[in-house]
C-alpha cells in the first residue's frame, strides 16, 4: 500500500541530499512526499546519507584531489614532502604517494571533518574512508608512511592514530627504519639544520611563561613553545624542568635561534619513559 511513496522518497533522497523535503496526507490516509512545499506538508528532518567520491588526482602522500576539483589535506598525519617547486623530495615522500595512488586508484572515497573544515591554504581537512570502509589516513600511518600530527581542536581520531603510530615505530616500518627520522641531540644544531620534520632531545633547563604561551627552553639557541590555549591538553608543565625530552615537529629557525612549537602532547616524550 505504501510501496509507491516510499519509492518516490528514495527518488526524492537521491535527486538532492540538502533540499527540503516535505511530507502530508491526503484525506484517505495516504501519505505524500515531495520537494516543493504544500499545504499542511511538514518537513522531513532526514539526514543525508554519505557521499563517495573518485580521485582526480594524488598530490602527496597527505593531500588529494577529488574529481569535483576540492583539494583533500588528510588531517591528524604528516608524510614527507616529495619533489616540488625545486626543492628536493625528502625520505619516504614518494613511497607515500605511491602507496596512496595506488590504494585510491580503483576505489572512491567519503570525507570526514572535525572542527576545522578549511586550512589556511583552502584546502579541506578530512579523514577518508573508502567503500570498503578503510580509513586511509590510519593507514598511512599503519605502514610507517606517515608520521601523526595532531592539531587541535582537531582531535577525532586522535588515539587511534598516536596508537598505530607507536606500533609503527616500535616495529621500524616505513619512515622508522630511516635513519633520517632517527631522534638528533639539540646540542648538534647548526646554521646548516633545516626546517624540516624532525625529532629533538635535550634536557630542559628553564620554563619561561609569556601571557600566550609557556616556553620550554633546551638551551640559550632552541625552546619549544606551547600556546596557553591547549595546555589543558597536557600535564603539569612545571614537571618536565630538569626532565630529558625528546619534541617532534617542525623546526622554525630566526637568525640563530631556533624554535619548534608543541600543539599537542604526542609531540613531547619523556626519554626513558614508555
């Protein structure tokens, strides 16, 4: 009896996932759905389902082209940069972008935001799943081919990743077998260390607080800096003076002063600690 309205509510879903629909009854009970607005109709509130998308293009091993043109920045990971503009491509960034073209090749993928929708180059943050139901960000760092790099507040998925990250590491796959990704002491940087992705170990010998943020200063050439909006994320700041840490991250270098900001706990570890 209800055969031919559920089957133009389908028709209705699939023609538009994000227009109105609206739904009444007649005077014999019967009920009517469609996309224009009647009288007494109400609206449906109806979620729409995912959607899937092919892959235009792999720019990296972190970022993607979608056949609708929107350029994918995959969040909570980093993989290395691969050859670009002229700079050279570093350790493990091609095999990243081969094993990312050669997953996506025959297959078509669903996005999943956090609370930041849009980086600051316009690209969209997005974790991607396939139709098989592979998170593929996950994956990359399952492999060893992609380091996390979590920042909040995005933070869906985060233990997930810093979990498959640990396994990763302690099994030497991909990037962790690399001596290129092998923790350096702070005491070697030099005006010739670059501002790559890198690890770093050093005692820390003061904490410096700014109304921003709370410096941890290594030595009188490198800190690493935590914005005093997220440190509810980390533990006590004041214990780590004295301690022996190893920061992950980007290397930012000033003259010759050079500086790495910490955005979440996974990117600072106790040396010595599990």
């Amino acid at each position: 009896m209800y055969l031919l309205p559920l089957l133009l509510l389908s028709l209705l879903l699939s023609l538009s996932s994000h227009a109105d629909i609206y739904q009444w009854q007649d005077s014999a009970g019967r009920a009517h759905f469609s996309d224009r607005p009647h009288a007494d109709a109400k609206t449906l509130n109806i979620k729409p389902g995912y959607g899937f998308y092919s892959i235009k293009a792999v720019y990296d091993g972190d970022t993607v082209v979608l056949e609708d043109g929107r350029r994918i920045r995959l969040l909570g990971i980093n993989t290395p940069e691969v050859q670009h503009r002229g700079n050279p491509a570093e350790a493990g960034g091609e095999a990243a972008k081969a094993w990312l073209q050669a997953k996506l090749q025959h297959s078509r993928v669903r996005l999943e935001t956090d609370a930041e929708k849009i980086d600051n180059y316009g690209r969209t943050l997005a974790h991607l799943f396939t139709e098989q139901k592979e998170h593929i960000n996950l994956a990359l760092v399952q492999a060893g081919l992609a380091t996390t790099s979590i920042y909040p507040p995005n933070l869906r998925y985060a233990d997930s990743l810093l979990a498959a990250e640990k396994q990763a590491e302690q099994a030497h796959l991909g990037v962790w077998q690399r001596p290129e990704y092998a923790p350096r002491p702070i005491a070697a940087l030099n005006a010739e260390s670059h501002s790559g992705w890198a690890r770093w170990v050093g005692q820390v010998r003061q904490i410096r607080h700014t109304p921003k943020s709370v410096y941890l200063v290594f030595t009188d050439r490198f800190e690493a800096r935590i914005e005093r909006q997220w440190l509810k994320l980390f533990p006590d700041i004041n214990g780590y003076q004295g301690k022996t840490l190893e920061v992950r991250g980007w290397l930012n270098k000033n003259k010759q002063h050079f500086s790495l900001l910490l955005r979440h706990p996974a990117a600072l570890r106790v040396v010595g600690s599990s």
